[in-house]
C-alpha cells in the first residue's frame, strides 16, 4: 500500500505555467512552458513535454487573474509517462506570506471552479 507522506492535500489542476530549470549553481539550464497536473501549499506536480534534471531546481511564474507570482522549488523527482510526457515533482521552498497568500487564493479559486463546474481538473 502507498502511504501517503504530503502535510497538504494536492489538488488536481490544469493550468500552464512557464517554469526555469537552474542547476545547483543557479544557473540556468533552460525554460519552457509545462502544466499542472495538482498543487498544493507545499508543492506542484507538472507536466512537460521535455525532460527535467531531477537534480536541479525550478523557478515557476503562475498566474493568478492578473497577477503573477514567481515561486521556486525543488526538483523531488522527474520520469518518463507511458505517453511520452514528462512528469516532474517539485517542493515548493519556503515561501514569504505573499507567497503563501497567494498559493492559498489560488488553490480556494480553483476549488470553487471545480465545485461550480462538477469537474476535477
């Protein structure tokens, strides 16, 4: 059995955000845009269409509204789906209150789309 080991509950999203991989050096090793396939206060799993070093880090831009934050994490894992898509697991570092504001409206926003519309994700 696969216990769970989260401290917040992921919620199953699809929205595209534009994310920079950096190597332990902070330097950039590339860019491109993936979606979220669930996030949380603590993390995002995002899905790309490349692959990404499981030994770097992330800097994600999302978009809220009108507002974007940028928010960075740790690369926890990265592998190849059946689909040929790529599907990357990231730890969200510890964020300032603005950040974790803004995670906390984001994720209340797309909980009540979910229940207004009857669909996950």
């Amino acid at each position: 059995m696969n216990k769970e080991r989260r401290s917040a509950s992921r919620l199953d999203s699809k929205n595209l955000i534009s994310y920079i991989c950096l190597d332990k050096n902070n330097h950039k090793t590339g860019q491109g845009m993936g979606r979220t396939l669930n996030i949380s206060e603590n993390g995002i799993m995002l899905e790309t269409h490349v692959p990404i070093d499981p030994d770097g880090s992330m800097s994600l831009t999302i978009g809220l509204e009108e507002e974007l934050m940028d928010i960075d994490g740790e690369i926890t894992f990265s592998k190849k789906k059946e689909d040929g898509k790529y599907e990357t697991g990231i730890h969200f570092r510890k964020q300032d209150e603005e950040k974790r504001r803004f995670l906390r409206h984001y994720i209340t926003l797309f909980r009540e789309q979910e229940y207004e519309t009857g669909v996950k994700g």
